[in-house]
C-alpha cells in the first residue's frame, strides 16, 4: 500500500500548492471586484464586469507614475512634513512609514539579502537588512528572518555585521523562494552558500 499511497500523496500535494496561488489570485480579483462595482456604477452609472479592477489598476500604475515625477516628490515631502508633525497621527504614521516606504532616500530593512548563522557555523538563514548599524553599536545590525512559506510573521535578530553575508539577489527573488518553500532556489544563493559554508 505505501507505493500507491507515496504517488498519490505526492500529486494531491502537488495540486494543493498549484491551487494555492490560483486561489488567493482568483479570491483578489472577486474582491476588487466586489468593492468597486457599486462604486464604479454610483459614479459613472455603468454596470460592467471588472471595471472596477481595471480602473484600480489604472490608478494604482499612475499614482506611481505621480510620485515617481519631480511634482510627485515634491508633493510626498510636503504630505510627509505635514503628517510628521501632527501629534495624534504622528506616531502611526511615522511606524507605517518605516515598514513600508524607504526613510532617508535609503531601501530600509529590505535592501539587502543575507545570510546570517544563527543557529550555528554550519547553517545559514535568508534574512533582510538594512545594513544601518543600529544606535549605540556600529558592529551590530538588525537582520529580519521571515518565516516559511508567510513572510508576513519573522524574528527579528541583532547581527554583527561582518556575519552578515550579502547575496547578489534581488528582494523579488527572495521572497520567490521563500513562497516557494525552497522550491524555487536562485542560482545565486547557492554560490553564497557554497562559499558561507566553506570559509
């Protein structure tokens, strides 16, 4: 029975994580679709099928192109100065701030791909830093290890900088490969691991 059970255990996993990524695409569309059609027919009293997907879209790319412009900078340092000094928002919006946008023109905790050894001289963990020394220590920085396959939860550790190992890969490659579950395995990491692992 283990013969038969290993291939179709296999394939029904196999199915599982190709619906995976089917499904949570599928599931975004139905629900910008849902939000927006009332919306889209309120304002330009029309009834069609993903227009509202295709008008979100359509602003998504071109506030990107705004803030990509000189005018957009311009505007986003002037929205910034003003939010940073409200009191009550302050605080909330200078935490977002530092998750998502890219503080003092520099690329923040994502800028870098790692290896760092944390549990031991012969593993290495995929990380994210920033580079920055943190206050009060020039030796040390903070390396954010996501967890596999939800980057969204992590630890965050306190490396000492010359342990950090930078890979010559992209921030888009490596959440691939965490995604994947090590499925999807750059050919750059494998040179860095190759030469962490040896040294």
């Amino acid at each position: 029975m283990k013969p038969l059970n290993s291939p179709l255990r296999n394939t029904f996993l196999a199915g599982v994580f190709a619906a995976i990524p089917i499904a949570v695409t599928v599931f975004v569309v139905w629900y910008v679709e849902h939000a927006t059609r009332a919306v889209t027919q309120d304002l330009l009293g029309v009834n069609v099928p993903f227009l509202g997907v295709l008008l979100a879209v359509a602003a998504i790319y071109a506030l990107g192109l705004i803030v990509s412009s000189l005018l957009g900078k311009f505007f986003l340092r002037v929205v910034d100065r003003i939010l940073s000094h409200i009191p009550v928002l302050k605080d909330l919006y200078t935490a977002w701030k530092q998750v998502t946008l890219t503080p003092g023109g520099k690329g923040g905790m994502w800028t870098q791909v790692v290896l760092v050894p944390v549990e031991g001289p012969m593993t290495r963990m995929l990380g994210f830093t920033s580079g920055e020394p943190i206050a009060g220590d020039q030796e040390t920085c903070c390396v954010f290890v996501p967890a596999v396959p939800n980057p969204i939860n992590g630890r965050l550790y306190f490396v000492r900088r010359a342990a950090c190992q930078r890979i010559d890969m992209t921030t888009d490659e490596a959440f691939k490969l965490i995604l994947s579950g090590g499925n999807y395995t750059p050919s750059q990491l494998g040179a860095a691991t190759r030469a962490a692992l040896t040294t």
